[in-house]
C-alpha cells in the first residue's frame, strides 16, 4: 500500500514538473512580424487563427509586431527577432534582404496573387487587348509587381513596350484610377480588389497566363527557425488551415474572430461586410477544396518555374532552386485533424 502511495505521489509531482515547465518551452511562442503599411487583408488567415482561439488550441503564444515596412519586416526574419514573415516570395528569391535565405514554409492563397483587373463593361476582352494601353501598378520601382504584370502579358504575347505601366499608389488612390479611366486596368494582388467588387464594382479578373494556378505568397521563417521551432511551425500551419477552412465554412464567424483579434470594437454591420468580403474570396484562399489534405502545400514545380522566368525577365541573375525557398515539411501535420468534427464546431461558431 505504502509503495502504491509512494508510486501515485512520484507521478503527480512529475506531471506538476510538465505542466509547470510547460509554459517556459521556447517553441511555444512565435512572433510574426508585418509591415505597419501591410494591406488587411493580407494578414487575415493569421488574425482569424488567433480570434478563433485556434492557436490557443495548439497550445501556442502568437504575438504580432508591427515594424517600417514589409523589408524591415523580411530582415527581422532573417536575423531575428522574428519568426514568421508574411510574403510575397519575390524578395526570396530575389535577396531583396541580406542574411540567411528564408523559407515560405505555407501558402495565404491558392492561386497567384497579382492579378490584372478591368472593368467588365470595358473594351477590354482579353490580355492582348491591353496593347497600346496603360496599366495601373502600386510603383513602378517595384521589382516583384512589375515583373508578375509584365510575366502574365508576355503569356498573351506582348512585350513591355506594347503597353506603359503607371504607379497608382495603392487602395482608393489605385482604384479611382482604374474606375476613372486613367488606366485601362490595375494590376494588383487580388486580396486589394475584393472590397471593391463587393461593394458592386463589375470587374473582369485575369489570373497570371502561366502561374495562375501557383500560390506565391505565404508565411516565412529562417532555416534556423525551423530547426529550432519546428514543431510550434506545424502547429501553426494547423491553426492557419483551420482559419482558412472557417471561412469556408462560416465566414460571419471568420469575420467576428478577425475583428477580436484586432482588439477593437465593432458593429455587426462590420461583421456582415467582412463575411462578403470573405465569401467574395473563398476560392482563392488555400480551402479553396476543402476536401484536401494538401491545403498550404506550395508547388515546388510551379514556384521553379517562376524562379526561371525571374532569371529570364532579369530580375535575377541566375534561377534560384525552389527548394531553397519553399518546404512543404509542415503541411502533412497542419492537415491531420478531425475534418468532420472541425467543419460541425466551425458551423456551431458565432
């Protein structure tokens, strides 16, 4: 009996020693780090993962810094202090950034992101249709949009001195542009027009001719990072892939977990608007299927292909391997839950 005692008394302190050491597990906590000018919608999948408490169930710490732009941001991740880095893979590849080359390590979207946009009752059919016209872009400077626009255009056969691109700024500056007339089309990520075609603006959508289908933008983290937090990474993906899947299934609830997560107050209005904005965008976030168990998963193929035509078009000097960029090491695990118990408590949700 004593013995039995003795047992049951060693068990409970070591669960004690776990549980106290638990919190104190540096992988437990990841910082990500964004540009203070970083559209919303760009970081939606990671605020609705912390307003639903999905990163609370993978037992996981998630703080959020803003810092001077998406640079500071990358070079944070690069040399620390940060974790994770949402982006564009562009600078990747390109070494926008010194230090060691990060690594997208899960996917924000299902598709490639910079699209070309007109106006549906517009002259324009159809990519060729935009020779002689001038294109509205965030910056001419800008290697990434500038590239993605002139890339998707060379599918349809036009070169850069068939068309002029024009620097709009971004926002209600880059679609007044674009509703006024001053460009035949803007040439933007897509996550920046959903608001304006909720709001009833009738647009014709032109996904990249050869990289459509491949997501290039997603969350990034230093080899070392992955190395050392490995294990708080999958858990994250797993929180990212139930965000995304929330939308899906219950975009008023995504919208609500958004707006807590944001720490602010807000209307139902607000609420309902968002849910459109999100419904307006399923099919491009990674649950466009949410059937499948490879959602996040980049192509490998398809961002080696983007590294050669960045070589090609000069943004590079050389293609860049994919595998030196990308890794798909964490999606197997942030898929392996219980979908049909996930999908009945994402509809039971507020």
């Amino acid at each position: 009996m004593l013995e039995k005692l003795i047992r049951r008394a060693g068990f409970a302190a070591l669960s004690l020693l776990v549980l106290a050491a638990r919190p104190a597990w540096a992988e437990d906590s990841l910082s990500v780090y964004l540009g203070d000018k970083t559209p919303p919608l760009m970081n939606t999948l990671n605020l609705v993962a912390e307003g639903a408490g999905f990163y609370r169930d993978e037992d996981l710490k998630v703080s959020t810094v803003l810092v001077d732009g998406s640079i500071k941001a990358l070079e944070a991740c690069s040399s620390g202090p940060a974790d994770i880095c949402p982006v564009g893979i562009e600078p990747l590849i390109s070494r926008e950034i010194q230090g060691p080359r990060l690594k997208m390590f899960l996917t924000r979207a299902s598709k490639f992101g910079y699209v070309i946009a007109v106006l549906q009752d517009g002259p324009i059919k159809k990519l060729a249709d935009l020779k002689g016209k001038k294109i509205g872009v965030h910056s001419t400077t800008g290697s990434s949009a500038v590239f993605a626009t002139q890339s998707s255009l060379s599918g349809a056969g036009l070169t850069p001195a068939d068309y002029t691109l024009v620097g709009t700024g971004m926002d209600d500056q880059a679609l007044a542009a674009f509703t006024s007339g001053q460009v035949a089309a803007a040439a933007l990520p897509l996550y920046e027009l959903i608001p304006y075609k909720v709001s009833g603006i009738k647009m014709r959508i032109f996904h990249h001719s050869t990289l459509g289908a491949f997501p290039n933008a997603g969350y990034a983290a230093s080899p070392a990072v992955i190395a050392a937090k490995g294990k708080a990474l999958s858990r994250f993906s797993r929180a990212v892939v139930k965000a995304s899947l929330l939308i899906r299934y219950n975009p008023t609830a995504a919208a609500r977990a958004l707006y807590v997560a944001q720490g602010k107050p807000f209307t139902e209005a607000e609420v309902r608007k968002k849910a459109a904005d999100f419904t307006a965008w399923q099919d491009d976030l990674p649950a466009s299927d949410p059937n499948s168990r490879h959602i996040g998963a980049f192509s490998v193929a398809g961002m080696q292909r983007y590294s050669e035509l960045l070589a090609k078009g000069g943004v590079t000097k050389t293609p860049v391997p994919a595998s030196d960029v990308v890794t798909v090491e964490f999606v197997k695990f942030a898929n392996d839950f219980d979908r049909k118990a996930f999908k009945k408590h994402a509809l039971a949700m507020r």
